[in-house]
C-alpha cells in the first residue's frame, strides 16, 4: 500500500512537472515578439529637431497592404545615399539625428511597423517586405543611386537580407549576428526554440547569396546581447572583402556612439 502510494506520489509530481514544462513552452510561443522585439517611445523633440534642419525630409508611407510607415529621406545632394537600419529596441530619429553631424552623405531610415510613428505589427515577414518597399521607394521617387547600408544588432541582419535582394555599394554591421535563432537557443536552452521561434533572421543563409561587396564589421567582447562568437560566425562566411574593427570594453548599446567607431565607417565609406 506505501508502495503504491509512493508511486502514485511520484507520477503525480511527474506530472505536474510536465505541465510547467508546457506552459513555459505555450508562453515562450505566445510572448515570443513580445522579448524580441521593444518599440520606443517616440521622441517629438528628436523629430522637430531633425524637421527644422531639413524640412520635407520626414516622410509617411503607404505599404501595399496599407500600412504607415515613419520614415526620413535626407538630402544632403550627395551621389551617396546611406540607408540606416536600427536594433530591437532602438529609436532610430535619434539615430539618424546623430548621424546628421557625422556623414556628409544622404541619410534614410524607416521605424519597423509598430516602432515610433509606424503604424501595424512587426514581424520578420513584414520587415522583409517593408525594406524592400522603402529601397525601391528611394530609387524611383528620389532617384537615389549609390547605397550603402549600416544596420545594428536587429539591423544587421535586415541589411543583409536587403543586400540580398537588391544591389549595394557597401555594407556596415555593427553587432552583427548569424542568425536569430542560434542567438535564442544559447539564451533559452531549456526550450525547443527550433519549434517555437517565428522569426529567424538566418542572416548567414543570406549573406551567402551576396558577392564581392565590402564589408565593415564592427563588434565588441564585451558585448553580452550578441556575443562576437555570433559575429564571428557570419563575417567567416562572407565573400568579399573584410574589414574588422573589434571593441574591448564597449556594452552592445554603447557601441554604436564610440567616436572610433563613426571615424572607421567614415573611412570605410570615402575609401574605394
């Protein structure tokens, strides 16, 4: 009879332990975009200011499912126009304000949808389209014709993809990443994240159908949000040539304004 019961005991925390197991999963599948992606509150100060140094250059646009996009087209009557592709939780109007000072070249940038002013929800599926529409955008309305293209952390591996798919001087990573997915297996090693996770972001299967164009890659150890093995891992497979510029002591979201750091793509960018 203890026997028994001491079984009955055991399944029954078997059990109960299996369920945790499940409702963990159903939560990581149902929450999943909720951790990856963190829009930012706009800031009106950051647009007027941008605004009141190039008027008409905020624009809104009208995705083919009817979709507003928050965008900027900066013309600083350059032959070279810079597309900038931000993190997960980064409000690039700041950004691009930054840059304003930095790069004496055309600046463009889009807020994902649900991010600053863009209406709608983001996912991969929709990123993917949405870029693709912006750069055509630029080429027929404002008859852009060089392109380069930086993207951070999130944005790295968007600017692949667009690299991909359409034609490019340059490209700029900063915290760039293999892929998505291998970044949430190593944070959530418990979980069959292969199952779970939606969105990938395989930016080394798409980095392979990119050839002989430059890159500058720019990364730091003591980045803990895309750790350089991730980094490492997509510069190994580019065809074309590389350069590197490794950071010591520079967390993921201190990158991106290093002054050694603006120089080095300020470089990349004039060199030929």
């Amino acid at each position: 009879m203890n026997t028994e019961s001491s079984l009955a005991q055991v399944i029954r925390v078997l059990i109960i332990i299996l369920i945790l197991i499940i409702l963990t999963y159903l939560v990581l599948y149902i929450f999943q975009r909720k951790l990856l992606y963190f829009p930012t509150p706009v800031d009106k100060n950051t647009i007027e200011s941008i605004k009141k140094r190039y008027p008409n250059s905020e624009l809104f646009l009208n995705t083919k499912d009817n979709t507003k996009l928050h965008t900027w087209f900066i013309d600083k009557n350059s032959d070279t126009t810079i597309i900038y592709f931000g993190g997960n939780g980064e409000d690039v109007n700041y950004t691009i304000l930054s840059f304003l000072n930095n790069f004496n070249y055309n600046l463009a940038t889009m807020s994902y949808r649900s991010y600053g002013l863009s209406e709608g929800s983001v996912s991969q599926e929709n990123i993917f389209k949405d870029v693709l529409f912006f750069y055509d955008y630029l080429l027929s309305a404002k008859k852009v014709k060089k392109v380069i293209l930086i993207g951070r952390s999130l944005g790295s591996g968007i600017a692949i993809y667009l690299a991909s798919k359409r034609d490019i001087e340059k490209i700029v990573l900063i915290s760039p990443y293999d892929s998505i997915l291998n970044i949430a297996k190593e944070q959530f090693y418990f979980a069959p994240v292969s199952l779970i996770l939606k969105d990938h972001f395989n930016a080394q299967k798409y980095a392979k159908n990119i050839k002989n164009k430059p890159l500058l890659a720019i990364y730091s150890t003591a980045d803990k949000v895309v750790t350089m093995k991730h980094s490492k891992a997509l510069i190994k497979i580019w065809n074309g040539e590389i350069k590197i510029l490794e950071k010591d002591y520079l967390s993921h979201n201190d990158l991106l304004f290093d002054i050694e750091l603006i120089k080095k793509i300020r470089e990349f960018i004039i060199n030929k």
